[in-house]
C-alpha cells in the first residue's frame, strides 16, 4: 500500500504542543515511558498466548532493546511483544481514545508547573517521544500476521502510514533527535534512566555490551547485548529488599502516573489461597475516575504471568482508585473473565484485598502524626466521594468504611469535610443517643435549612450531607457503633430529653391554640400535603416540610428525577411554628378572604427552602404580590 498521510486527532496536536512545552523539565521520562509501554506489549502477547501459543512463531523469548547511534542522532526502542495492526495504530496512537480528555483540557491552566502534572496524571505515553524528538518512527508487526506498518511523523499535526516489511513480530521506535538533545547519545545516560525508573520491569531490558578487560588486562571488545535492569518482579522481593524509590518508580510504571503514590502495601498471603499483593493509593483523582465502567487499575498475575487488567474483579468498585497488582499461586494460566466472575479464588483474594486497602486508609486517618494525618487530608479530599459509595455497597465492610468517611457538620460551619462519626460520638450530648444529619444538594442548603434550628438553640450537632451520593450510600447505614442515624428532616422531632416541663407545657398550649387553625390550612392545601401539624424544631422559620422516616427523601426524590428516572413522589408533612409572626398573622386573617393565600405562601416559603420546585411560580409570585399590598 502506497504512503498514506492523515491529521491528528484535534485533542492530540493540543496534548503533543502542552506535554512539548510543559515536561521539558523532566525529558528524561520519555524513556520511562517508552520502556513502560514495551513492557505493557509483552505482557500482552503473554497473555493471548495462553491458548494460542503460536502467536510467538519461533521466538518465544519477550525482551526490550534500547540502542542509540551518535551519528544519526537516533535512539531506538524495540521490543518482541504483540505488536499493532494497522486500524490499532491509528486507534493508540493517532488519537485519545479514553474518558476525560475533554475535562483534562478544561483544567489547564498555562502554568507549565501545574500542567506538568495534569499531563503526568493524563499519561504521556507514545508522545513523550517528542519531547526530545523532532520525529518518530515507529514499525510494528502485530503478532500472528504478515505484513507490518510504519507511522512516521514530526509531531506537526499530521503522521504518514506505509504498509512495509518486518521480519519480526513487535515494535520499533526510532527517535530522531533534536539538535540540543545530545546529552541522550550517550549509553551510561541512558543507563542511569533504565536503572533509575525502570529497573522493576520483569522482562530483560537490553542494551549493546560494553568493552571490558581481559584477565591479562587487555581490552575486551564489547560483544552482543546485556541486561541493564534486575529483570524479575519486584512484588516478589522481600520488603526490605526494596528502597521506596523503588516502590514509586514500579507505581509509575503500573499506574501510567507521573506523581509520586500516597501510600502503599505490600503483602503475601499464604494459605489455602497464597498470593502476593502490591497495592497502591494515588496522590491524585484521574480523569475518568467516575467512569464506573472503567475496566483497568489493578493487574492479576498467575506466578509472574500477567493475566489481565480488571479493578471490578480484583477489587470492588468503590475501591477503583486503587492501583498495583495482584500475583497468585493457585489460579490456572488460561484462566477467563468468566471463570473470574464466578470463582471462589477470586472472592477470597479480594476479600484479603479490600481488608489491605482498608487498613492501609485506617493507618493514615487514625495516625498521630501530622504527615500522615496530611495525606489523608489528601486522600479524602481526591477520592472520598468514591470511597462513600462503599457505604452503600459493601455490607460486610460498611461500618468500617462509614468510620473512614469525613463531612461537614455544625461543629465548625465549614464547608471542609474533616467531621468522622467518630468524633461526632466525642461531642455528643449528655442522654443524646441519636446521629443527627440533614442531607441538601449543596453545602449551602444544608447548613442554612430551617430543620436545624432547634439543633443550634440547643447546642446538638448535625452533620451536613451535601454529596450527591450522600442519599445513597447512607440509606443503608441506619446506626453506627450502636448509635442510630437520623435525619432530622424525617419523622417526628423527639428532643424530650433535652426539653424542661416548663417548655413542654408551652409547647402543648400553643399546639391546642393552633387546633382550628390547622384544621383550616389542611381544607385549603388538601391533597397536597399528607398531614399539617405544630412544630418546635423551628425557632426563626414559618414553616418547613419533613416526610415520615419510611418515605423517600425530598432531595433523594430530587436527584433521581434529575436522572431520568420516573419516581412517584411521596406527600410531605408541613410543621409550622406556632411562635413565628407570620404564623400570628394566619391566625389574625382566620376569618378573612385572605387565610387562603397565606397558607399557600407558608406552604410555598417551606417548599422553596427545602429546595424544591414550585409547580406554578407564577401564581406564587401574584399571591405574594397581592398580600404585600394588602399590608
């Protein structure tokens, strides 16, 4: 087939020209990359060679070549892995094929610092190559065919395409280097790179052997290829054996990261099920972390094999954050998705995991020390909306987790989420044997909701629930460490104990006073209220709607709405004040044309504060004007 030249993805021009510009710091990456990405190749092969091994042909040996050529000015990485077609080229290579591309450009800010990171977190990959390169060839062969493909380009906004020959399965990049960027021809650099970031790779990575000395003291000349790296696993090498610059450096590699991991662990199980298991937690939320059909994070290995790149089946998904991998003992080589979904193994591992992970979170949040207490900070602030759904969806695991969790609260009137149920136990009252919480749309609309009221006359905190997962995850967590949760804008207020007799029989004087009236408001507002009664959990509000503790929540009933679903909406109890002025006046207008509009105005005032929609704003707005100048 003849040259074929085609543009970029438009994505792709911005990335090349930002990462160009922007890593120009660090250039050495590229090689890190580049390494990482053969690596990933081999892997690949290994994997669909399980049940076709004639995919290796005969050169069953997986390896990495690293070469330069100071005349040429050209570095070149190969490797014996599973190669590309054609249609995968232009697939991986010639755009972004992935999940919060469009918001990864939306936070850049044009501070090459800070975007020097966004770009790390995104994965510079292939076109890290650019950085030192002002053009790249690469020739591959897709394992199992024939004929190979070369793709060439200056990084300019175009590539070109030729269908060519290759004797050999796999991929060749070759870097032609920029003028400026001598520095890489040399092979102690190029060394010093491989050792420093890639030294974990378990494949040998090769370079050309350098001349040594015969035992005479004459010069050898160098011969043939050596390995550069340790070449075997680092999960398998004992803990103290591994330095933490270590550790990040293989993080980097699994995870495509370019930040250093917050924390990480690493353990073998032995047993009916033995495994080993290096688990990371990222500094940094990516891109497309809400993305629950995501299908990699954590990579299963069977005895040093790599099998597949699957976070749902090795981990549950409010754990999808997590990165590392998992190398067991006992699972069979050909081992399949569906054997996977259905297998006991798989279960036991995972449970180990989970408990891993978790007690890796427990150690930074109940820490004494500041810098642990830091990342966590850290932590929850990247990744506690995902952690939360685990609440919801880990019954074995939810009182554990709702322990990890952290909210805003009445305590410090902060948007800031740094309350745990366990410190809100601290401060509870004196007979309190309630968790309070109030669960809005926004911060905003929780702190300032009505129902609070009497919670701050009476000095008892309520936690702020603004989370869109908030109604979710906490339906199911109805007590924690024997205290039960409620929300205080369900079901009848009980603060009896902490109420005197002489505020108890004022309460049911004013409740008997307002009788009639409130007989009056349920003619008028009819089916559109379940029930209309006194309340004393208001001190500077009207009125407000609270639903009986089976029913569905006005903000839960909200948010499924806004998702397309079709919910029957449960009717709301309105509670009025019996102390509020505006209360005074329903009773002064008792017997005029006129009760009739203040009570929709009072039923509209506590709907509209509770976040609600009206369903005809304009009569509200005609209703309101008439009472005001009527006034």
């Amino acid at each position: 087939m003849s040259k074929e030249t085609l543009g970029f993805q438009a994505e792709v021009k911005q990335l090349l020209q930002l990462m160009i510009h922007s890593l120009y710091s660090n250039k050495e990456i590229f090689l890190r990359e580049l390494v990482s990405n053969a690596s990933d190749a081999c892997d690949k092969l290994r994997f669909e060679a399980v049940n076709n091994d004639g995919l290796f042909g005969n050169d069953p040996e997986l390896k990495i070549h690293v070469d330069f050529d100071e005349q040429a000015k050209t570095i070149t990485v190969s490797d014996s892995g599973i190669g590309m077609s054609r249609d995968e080229v232009i697939k991986n290579i010639g755009t972004i094929a992935r999940s919060g591309t469009k918001e990864f450009f939306s936070q850049l800010s044009g501070d090459k610092q800070k975007d020097a990171h966004l770009i790390g977190q995104f994965g510079v990959g292939f076109y890290s190559a650019f950085i030192i390169a002002d053009k790249v060839t690469l020739t591959t062969r897709r394992a199992g065919e024939e004929s190979a493909t070369q793709w060439e380009s200056a990084g300019d906004g175009e590539f070109t395409l030729e269908t060519v020959e290759k004797p050999t399965r796999g991929t060749t990049i070759v870097l032609h280097l920029k003028d400026g960027e001598e520095e890489f021809l040399n092979d102690y650099r190029l060394r010093s790179i491989i050792r420093k970031y890639s030294d974990h790779i378990t494949l040998p990575i090769l370079m050309p052997a350098q001349a040594g000395y015969n035992d005479d003291g004459s010069i050898k000349p160098a011969e043939g290829f050596e390995t550069v790296n340790q070449a075997n696993a680092l999960w398998t090498r004992s803990k103290s054996d591994i330095t933490p610059e270590q550790y990040t450096e293989f993080y980097k590699h699994v995870a495509h990261d370019y930040e250093d991991p917050l924390a990480w662990s690493h353990a073998k199980v032995e047993g009916r099920q033995e495994y080993t298991e290096l688990l990371y937690v990222p500094k940094r939320a990516p891109f497309d972390l809400y993305d629950r059909e995501r299908r990699h994070g954590v990579k299963l290995y069977v005895r040093r094999v790599f099998i597949l790149e699957d976070s749902e089946k090795l981990l549950p998904q409010y754990l999808r954050f997590v990165r590392g991998v998992i190398d067991s003992a006992n699972l069979p080589l050909n081992v399949s998705r569906e054997i996977l979904q259905h297998s006991k193994d798989i279960e036991q591992i995972k449970s180990g995991c989970v408990k891993k992970v978790l007690g890796l979170l427990e150690s930074m949040a109940n820490s004494d020390e500041a810098e642990e207490q830091a990342k966590y900070t850290t932590f929850w602030g990247e990744f506690g909306k995902v952690l939360k759904e685990g609440v919801g969806e880990d019954f074995a695991n939810k009182e554990r987790i709702a322990a990890l969790c952290r909210f805003a609260s009445t305590h410090n009137e902060s948007a800031e989420q740094t309350v745990s149920l366990k410190d809100y136990l601290g401060r509870m009252k004196e007979g309190q044997d309630q968790i309070y919480f109030i669960t809005a749309d926004s911060y905003a609309a929780a702190k300032n909701s009505p129902h609070l009221e009497v919670f701050r006359k009476k000095g008892i905190e309520v936690l702020l629930l603004s989370d869109r997962v908030d109604e979710w995850a906490f339906s199911g967590l109805t007590e924690f460490e024997g205290k039960k949760l409620q929300s205080v804008a369900k079901g009848e207020l009980n603060l009896e104990q902490f109420t005197d007799e002489a505020e108890k029989q004022e309460q049911e004087a004013a409740a008997t006073e307002l009788k009639d009236i409130i007989e009056q408001m349920k003619t008028v507002l009819g089916d559109s209220v379940k029930d209309i009664r006194v309340t004393h959990r208001l001190t500077d509000s009207p009125a407000c709607l609270v639903v009986e503790n089976q029913d569905m929540s006005a903000n839960l009933e909200r948010l499924l709405k806004s998702a397309g679903q079709d919910v029957k909406a449960s009717k709301p109890i309105l509670e009025v004040n019996p102390t509020h002025p505006l209360v005074g006046k329903l009773k002064a207008e008792a017997a005029s044309d006129k009760f009739g509009d203040w009570t929709h105005l009072i039923f509209d005032q506590a709907l509209l504060a509770e976040g609600g929609q009206l369903e005809d704003p304009a009569s509200f707005v005609k209703r309101l004007n008439g009472l005001m100048l009527a006034m």
